[in-house]
C-alpha cells in the first residue's frame, strides 16, 4: 500500500489504476469530498476489528512497519517495553480538530498522515499540494520543506521507538482508537496459558502490551498481528470483546 500511494502521490491521474485506488481508500481524501464512502467504511472496520486501518493502508503507518522490520533485523536483539498511553495524543486530536473549525487548516494539514507525505512528495511534485497550502496563501516550498522534516522526524523516531507516531501524535488513529471499547473484536491475553515469555511486549512495535498484568491497550494497537505471530502458547489472541456486553459495574467487577 505504501508503494501505491507513493504512486499517487508522485504521478497523480497519471498513476496505475491500484494507486489510484490507493487515495480514494484514505480518510481524510474520502472526508473531504462530497462522499463519505471510505471515511463511513473505515469507521464500521474500527468498531468491528479495531485499528485495522492503521496496518492496512496507511502509508505513514506502512512506513513506520518498514523501519521497524529493518531495525529488527540489523539489530535482533532490540526489543520494546509497554509504554503508558498517556494524554498528549488526546491533546494533539483535540488541537487537530480545534484548528478544523478555526480554519488554520496549516495544523491539519502538518501532523495529518496522508497529508505529511503529500507533503513530502510535492517536493517532487509540487503542484500537488497547490489545493492545500497554496490555498491558504503559504508556499508551497514552505509545504514540501514541512512534509519531509515531518518524514525524516517519523522515521527516526520509529528506529528507536517503534511506532511512536501512531500512538502518540497521528489523530486519526487516536480518533479510530476512541472506538476501541466498542469493538467487536479485539487482542486480549488469556492469563491461564500466558507463560510470561515476554515475546509479545518484546515484539509490539506499538508498546501496548503489558505481560505482567496480562494487559493489552487496544485503544493504542495497531492491528499487526506480531504478538499473535510469536505468542508459542496461543496465550495472546483476537476475540470477541467480550467486556462490551457488560451491563452493571457489578457485572463488571466479577467479569
């Protein structure tokens, strides 16, 4: 999916029908049109499977999944550690979603995924972002320069800390992540045939798992499956959530 899009982003209509296809299957392209279509299809994929959205055709996502893939194997021995979720990533959704409706579209269009690598491409490119920046009256250079120091800021920061971009600063993937609880689906540890091997924290990119207290931050996956992949006890799993039919804190409490 990353390579589609660096197809659209570099050649516009000119480019492979799939890469093509590849935009109009972004959220924010489909929210900004007169049809919802991908925005609506994304948001029912989230609350029947979660973040999947964030795995699959993101390409600041599908990146990061590049960076992490070659960390691991020039360094095998790296590993992460589960990381507390934290507030700042509401902060920046807030702050997105504040500039939206003030009109500084400069904001959005700065820390927005699919917009950071239109960004970076319009280097190239250029007349690509001429909607964007050129139409709120700031160069389009100014919008190519802020494109690929946001770039190059992702990928180093995903060498050494995963997939940090997604969980702390993206907000469309802290939006999607607000949906978490009412997933049908979603990863859970199950703490009778958890050994403690450590191999799921170790693996997550996203540093949403924590094995000492069989906890997995689901609001914060990114669907990629490493955990389940290298789980040697199925002990780590995708099920039904089944905390979404909780109807009383009682219930609750002995669930």
């Amino acid at each position: 999916m990353l390579f589609a899009s660096l197809l659209w982003l570099l050649l516009g209509t000119s480019a492979p029908v799939y890469a093509i296809i590849s935009e109009r299957a972004q959220i924010i392209p489909s929210a900004i049109q007169a049809s919802l279509g991908a925005t609506v299809v994304w948001i029912i994929a989230t609350i029947l499977f979660g973040r999947i959205y964030c795995a699959t055709v993101c390409p600041v996502g599908t990146l990061q999944d590049i960076v992490v893939w070659t960390r691991r194997k020039t360094d095998p021995g790296h590993t992460f550690r589960f990381e507390e979720g934290g507030k700042v990533r509401y902060v920046v959704l807030a702050a997105y979603l504040g500039s939206l409706v003030l009109g500084i579209f400069a904001v959005a269009y700065a820390i927005e995924p699919w917009n950071i690598m239109r960004n970076a491409a319009s280097a190239v490119r250029p007349n690509d972002t001429l909607l964007t920046w050129g139409a709120i009256g700031i160069s389009v250079g100014i919008g190519a320069a802020v494109g690929l120091v946001a770039l190059v800021a992702i990928l180093l920061w995903a060498w050494k800390s995963g997939k940090a971009f997604c969980t702390t600063v993206c907000p469309i993937g802290t939006a999607l992540g607000c949906l978490h609880s009412q997933s049908l689906m979603h990863i859970a540890i199950d703490p009778d045939k958890c050994i403690s091997c450590m191999k799921c924290e170790d693996i997550c990119a996203s540093k949403c798992i924590k094995v000492e207290q069989r906890l997995v931050d689901n609001s914060r996956c990114t669907r990629c499956f490493d955990c389940t992949d290298v789980c040697p006890n199925d002990a780590i799993r995708f099920q039904l959530n089944r905390s979404r039919h909780r109807q009383t804190p009682l219930m609750e409490m002995h669930n």
